[in-house]
C-alpha cells in the first residue's frame, strides 16, 4: 500500500492560517460595531440627541415662539428667576413679632410684666404700704409677704428686705451709678449702658416699679452675689417662697428669657395659685405668660 503522504504542504497551511485569522478579525469588528450601533439607539430613546443630528433640526425656540404668535396660551415659559434674589419678599421688621413682648398684659394685677421689653406704664398708679424699715411694696402683696417673713424667722433665720418699690427717678439714678462703673473703666458711653443693664434694669424696665418686687438678703451676709444662695435664708427662701405667692424672679439659666443675670435674691409677688405652679414646673414668669 501507498503510505498516504502528508495532507496539506507548508504553503497552504499558510493560506488556511491567513483566512482563519481574517474570519477572525471580521467577526470581531462586526460585533464591535453592532454593540455600538444597540448602545447609540438606546441612548437616543433616553433623549440624548447625537450632537450631528440637532444641526439639521431647527431651534426649537424659534419654534414655540412661531407658535406661540399665532396660538393663544402657548407663550414660552418666562425665565428662569435669578437664583441670587430670595425667592419671597423680605418682610419688614415692625411686622415680625418680638417674642419677649407681651401683646397684651393679663387682667390679674399680680401678673403684671414688666421687663426690658416690656416696660411699665408711664401713668402705672399703685397703693403702698410702707414697711417698718422705710420701704414700701403694693398693699396687696403685703399680708402674704409679712406671713413670710414672720414664719422665716419663727425658723431662727434673719432676712432682711433690702430694696422694694423704687420710682422711676429711683431707678434712673441707680442705673446712672451703674453705668458710670463703666464708665470708669474705659468702656464707651453706649457698652456702658449695655453692660448696666445686665445687672440693673434700665428706668421703666425695673419689676420694682410695679411694687409686687422685694430683694432679701440674710442680715449676716448683705452683698448682693451669688453667695446669698448659699445662706441659710435663701435656702429656705427658695425652698418655701412660693407658699406664700413669691417666686425667685430670676432664676440662673432663665437670664435669656428674663433679660437679667441670676439674682438669688429678687422675690416677686405672683399670688399662691400661680407661685406654685411656676415652682412646680421650674419655669420663669416668662415662660408662665408666654405659653
Ligand atoms: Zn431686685
């Protein structure tokens, strides 16, 4: 038998390896092409124009406003606002309202307001009475506060009331001083009175005008800082004042809503009823009416 010789020859193995390897590279193009041509179709259903395409379509402005000029209600959409101007009108400032102001007092005399922000009336009258000590406090807040005083010293305590009701000429003079301690410390006349103010109230803004407000102190220890909080009279004070209708005025942490600094000392008459509520919830007289 004829051994069977060798099927193809160098040269036609060369050819089979060209036409395999250019089928190849035709399959590969193609389908490179078909994945672009699948991906350009899907971007152009997602609204994405090819470039090339809107230089042949015309503006689309020129458009609506050809319609809109011979349409009704087809006008084009105004422009955009400038995002730099606030999207509503400033209201002016007397239209917002103060939340310190009170916009009207309450009926009850024992709940009157007096503050910083809202001063008392100019023609404010009251009946005093005077103390055995020369001060004087409104005649109605009397009985309650001699029954305290009389029961803190059944207790073997010495409190002693050091300031009551003042007039306005009273507290312009005492905010005068104040002020001229700054003064005298370099400050300018203006952060003077700012200063002052924190620690007395400027004249018209004082609850001691109202006649419902006392300063106490222990007889032992007379100056007005935050010691006093740590006598044996304040602590009952504070503990017991609001049974007999007085409450700390100005508690610490209060001062924002109160506009004065901490003053363990400051009582003011509020009548049994609201004493006892303000105790109970810890609050400020602020915090009492404004609710
Ligand atoms: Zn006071």
């Amino acid at each position: 038998m004829k051994k069977q010789t060798a099927k193809y020859n160098g040269t036609q193995k060369f050819i089979l390896f060209c036409f395999f390897a250019i089928v190849l590279i035709s399959v590969t193009i193609t389908g490179l092409l078909l994945w672009k041509a699948f991906a350009w179709s899907r971007d152009a259903e997602e609204g994405d124009i090819p470039s090339t395409l809107t230089e042949v379509l015309p503006d689309s402005q020129d458009v609506k406003d050809t319609l809109s000029s011979i349409l009704p209600g087809t006008g084009t959409k105004e422009p955009e606002a400038d995002e730099t101007e606030p999207e509503t009108e400033p209201v002016p400032e007397e239209d917002v309202p103060d939340p310190h102001v009170l916009e009207q007092q309450r009926e009850e005399w024992y709940l009157l307001l007096v503050n910083k922000w809202n001063p008392i009336d100019r023609d404010y009258s009251l009946d005093l009475v005077e103390l055995r000590n020369g001060h004087a406090v409104d005649i109605r807040a009397y009985p309650d506060l001699q029954d305290m005083m009389d029961d803190a010293r059944a207790e073997g305590l010495q409190p002693i009331i050091c300031s009551s009701y003042r007039t306005n000429q009273r507290q312009r003079d005492l905010f005068k001083n104040q002020v001229d301690k700054y003064l005298a410390l370099g400050l300018t006349e203006e952060e003077a009175e700012e200063q002052a103010a924190k620690w007395v109230a400027v004249p018209g803004t004082s609850e001691h005008q109202t006649g419902l407000a006392v300063d106490i102190v222990a007889l032992d220890y007379q100056i007005l800082d935050e010691g006093q909080e740590d006598t044996p009279e304040q602590k009952w004070l504070m503990e017991n004042s609001y049974k007999y209708g007085y409450i700390l005025r100005y508690p610490t942490e209060k001062s924002d809503l109160t506009g004065i600094h901490y003053e363990p000392w400051h009582y003011r008459y509020v009548g049994k009823e609201v004493a006892k509520e303000i105790y109970d919830l810890g609050i400020c007289l602020e915090e009492y009416l404004m609710k």
